[in-house]
C-alpha cells in the first residue's frame, strides 16, 4: 500500500487552494488539493511541501495533519492519504499550476469544483462544519 500526501492550504477568507489533474493522471481534468506518493526514503511532512511546490508553485509552512483516510478510488491501488493544514510562506504568493497540474484556484469549500477523489469531497465537508 503507498502512502500518499496532500496539503490543505486557506486563505483569509477560509478558501482551499486546489489543482486540477492533467491528462495523463487518475481524474484527469477533475480537482483536488496539492498531493502525490511519497516517495522511498522521503520524510511525509517534505513530501506534502514538494507537492504543494510542484503541483501549485507555492512555498508552505507544514502544519498538523488534518486528515487520514484510505483512499480506495483505485482498487488495484490503494494508498494510505495524509492531509496536513498547511500556509503560505509568503501570503501575497500567486499558486501557478506546475507538475502533473494544469490549472490552480482557490474554492470555497461549500461550493467545490468537480472533485478527482471521493476522500476529498468528506475532507471538504470536515471543513465546512469546522
């Protein structure tokens, strides 16, 4: 089983910032929050800074872990998902899609774009009930 890593970025107003998936990913053109596999060796909590760096070009400070789930949207793939609050090291920073993204915005959680993974969608609601 892979483990999986994701940020949950907010702003002021208590938007997410989330990416949409390319072509060649599971839920392509769908939405979702930054996040990728860790990779062997690598520690979680850097490995959810380099998804935010190279899904939405921001730099971010890793908070707690805000949510832990088994994510079974690919049955022969099952992967352990870890969502950690995260901000901007610079507040005034512009997302601009990168890596395995192809656009970046910031959503109200009550109101999502098409989301690429169920996991994100309970996450979502978590969120709006506080």
């Amino acid at each position: 089983m892979g483990i999986g890593a994701a940020v949950v970025i907010r702003d002021a107003r208590g938007h997410v910032l989330m990416v949409q998936r390319s072509a060649h990913q599971f839920g392509a053109g769908k939405w979702c929050f930054p996040c990728g596999y860790v990779e062997w060796g690598e520690n979680i909590r850097a490995a959810a800074a380099r998804e935010a760096r190279e899904e939405a070009g921001v730099e971010v400070t890793i908070g707690d872990p805000v949510y832990v789930e088994t994510n079974l949207h690919q049955p022969e793939k099952p992967t352990v998902g870890i969502w950690f609050d995260a901000t901007l090291v610079d507040p005034q920073a512009t997302p601009v899609a990168g890596d395995d993204a192809i656009a970046v915005g910031w959503f109200d959680p009550v109101t999502p774009p098409p989301l690429a993974f169920p996991t994100d969608a309970t996450l979502l609601q978590k969120l709006t009930r506080g």
